[in-house]
C-alpha cells in the first residue's frame, strides 16, 4: 500500500468534479481496457451471425430499400449491446476535439473501426469487409430552427436520431462513462473523495459516487481523474452485494501530444464493400405532418416509469421488434419466470410482459413485475 501511495494537493469533490467539465478539449492517444462481469456468459456475439429474417409465412423477408432485411439492423443493435456487457475488449482511441475521434476495437482475430470528422463517419468491420459511411448535412441546408413547427422540429430530430444510429458505441472512453454519471449526479448522489491512485502511470484524483436510492442494482462508483488534466482514467462500477467490480473501464496508456490529424479519415481497404447510411434530408416537407396512412407505423415512444439510479422504462407492446425477443442470443441466457421471461444481469434487468411490453431497469426484476402489474 505504502509503495502504491499517491500524493496530491487536497482538493474537495467539488473542485475535482470541477477539473472534469475543464477536460473537454483535451486531445491524446490512448489504449483503453473494458472488463463487464455482469454475470452474463462471455459469448462472442461478434463472430455469430444475425438470425435470418422471415415473414409472416415463414420465408426468408424481403430487403427494405436499404438493401437489408427488416429488423437486421435492430438485431445488430441488440448483438453489439449485449457484446458491451459481456467479457473483455480492448480499444484503441484517439482523441481531438478540433477535428474528430477514432476508435479501434480489437476483436479475436479482426477489428472494427469508428472514425468521426467535421464532414463524415466510417464504421467498419473487418470480418465482414462492409465500411457504413455517414456524411453530415451541410451547415447551410439546414432549416432554421425559429421557423419549424412542431411536426418539423420532430422530424428533424427524428432524422438525426437514425443518422447518430451508425455512431460509436456510446462509453466507448472512460470520459463519457463518467458524463453518463455524472448526469445523475444532483441530488440522487452522495460523492466523496477517497485513496488517491496510479493509473497508466499518472496520478489520480479518486471519486466516490453512492447512489442515495435504496431500490438500485446500483452500489456505488468510483471516478479516476488525472490530477493534471482533469481527463476521467478509469470508471468502476460495483453493484449491490458484489466485491468485485461489475463494470470497468479505463485507460491503460495514456499519450498527451496531438494526434495526427490523418487518424481521423478513413480509407476502406480494398475490396471492402462500401454501404452509404440514411443522409440527412433538409426538405421537411410540408408545416404540419399528413395523416397516417394505412399501415403506417403506430409504435408509441417508450415510457419513463421513473429515474434516476433505479431507472425503469417501460417499451409498450407493439413497439418492441420482433426480432429482440426472438434473437437466439436472448434464448440462451434469459429465464422464464412469473409473468413472461427476464434477462438479469448484476446491474441492470429486462422483463419481457406476456403481454408484449418490455421493461428495462437499474433495479432488480421484482421492481419491473411491480411496474408491469401497476
């Protein structure tokens, strides 16, 4: 203990939480190391393929305008959450704010790329050779925002909901896993400072976040931040009743200078197959939305049953896709129990209703079968 110490000026929570929200512009190179024990198996979601698409008559469904099966994109979705959770991955992330952010995760035997500019982002993946491109709208075809309806003002969040869809993962640094906390913070939180810490050989302030609400899976969170850029290192988590970290991520090497500014464009190698993602549409059409068509989706917006750390949000029936409950990666590790079948994990919880609704929560299982039966 004595050979690991840490001596730093004192500070108080406040002024460390302080030296974070001054971190924004930092740039550097970094190798990021993520650990999830949850609970959940350890599968490679990453080397299984998607579940094939059928119709309502059990053949192979037809492609939507993209080119892809419906629903292949929602279970991708799925595939890489549920890859997030489980085992252990290494990153590689560069960083300018001035000009973009790539991160390169390093599977067994292949990799995938996200690349983000000014102008447009690549995603890409090596075991497949497919590069998804997303080009950002031109600042000067953009509407202006004081003279858009509602219905407008809805669509157009709508469109940039489905572009960012293609985005990396978010978490992908330990930075924004210390802004989701430090979201939650205000007045669910007690935060404290505690043994300061050596990580990727720089010193470290040491926070303490411990929810307040009793009903969490939640036990509490400790937040790194270098003691001389302020930059988040390392976020773990604990859930209740577990000593050993439940979540983890945090950089194991740490490069200061300003990154190249070539490592943020991307080349697809050759005979990759280049696929263009949905682009922006400035035109948005008429001041008030038409009437729903015939077969027109009627899906209603998910439902915050309530917030904070023990989070609950409720997915009415007929607005979850299919092919989340019936993707084989949910059959292998959900169980059934009273009223449907849940996926359990060390801090959070899914309960597939009977009924077709679908509850998601920081809180254990009963919480959601309480919120299900209200």
């Amino acid at each position: 203990m004595a050979a690991g110490a840490v001596s730093l000026p004192e500070k108080t929570p406040a002024e460390v939480l302080a030296m974070i929200t001054e971190s924004h512009d930092l740039a550097y190179s970094a190798t990021v190391d993520k650990v999830a024990n949850l609970g959940l198996p350890a599968v490679d979601f990453g080397s299984m393929a998607p579940p094939a698409m059928t119709d309502g008559a059990g053949e192979p469904a037809a492609e939507d305008a993209s080119g892809s099966a419906p629903g292949a994109a929602s279970t991708m979705m799925l595939d890489t959450a549920l890859e997030f959770v489980t085992g252990e991955h290494t990153a590689r992330v560069v960083v300018d704010p001035e000009v973009g952010l790539r991160v390169q995760i390093q599977d067994r035997f292949a990799e995938r790329n996200f690349v983000v500019n000014e102008t447009e982002a690549w995603f890409y993946d090596s075991r497949s050779n497919v590069a998804t491109r997303m080009v950002a709208p031109d600042p000067a075809e953009l509407p202006d925002p004081a003279e858009l309806s509602d219905a407008q003002k809805t669509e157009l969040q709508a469109q940039f909901e489905e572009l960012s869809n293609g985005a990396p993962a978010p978490f992908s640094t330990p930075a924004e896993a210390a802004a989701f906390v430090l979201d939650e913070l205000d007045s669910t939180s007690t935060i404290s400072l505690v043994e300061n810490v050596r990580i990727a050989d720089r010193a470290a302030y040491q926070l303490l976040v411990t929810p307040d609400e009793s009903e969490t899976l939640v036990g509490s969170v400790a937040l790194a931040i270098d003691a001389e850029t302020g930059l988040p290192l390392r976020v773990i988590v604990l859930a209740v009743g577990q000593d050993a970290p439940a979540f983890s991520i945090g950089i194991t090497a740490l490069d200061l200078s300003t990154p190249d500014a070539a490592q943020f464009t991307f080349t697809p190698p050759p005979g990759a197959t280049v696929e263009d993602a949905p682009t922006f549409d400035a035109d948005l059409g008429a001041p008030e939305a038409p009437p729903a068509e015939p077969g027109a989706d009627t899906s209603e917006p998910p439902v915050l049953v309530q917030g904070g750390w023990a989070t609950i949000v409720e997915i009415p029936a007929g607005s979850v896709p299919p092919e989340f409950s019936a993707n084989p990666l949910i059959g292998q590790i959900a169980t059934s129990v009273d009223g449907g079948f849940a996926l359990s994990s060390a801090l959070a919880t899914v309960f597939f209703a009977d009924d077709g609704r679908v509850f998601v929560g920081t809180v254990p299982l009963s919480a959601l079968q309480s919120a299900a039966a209200r």
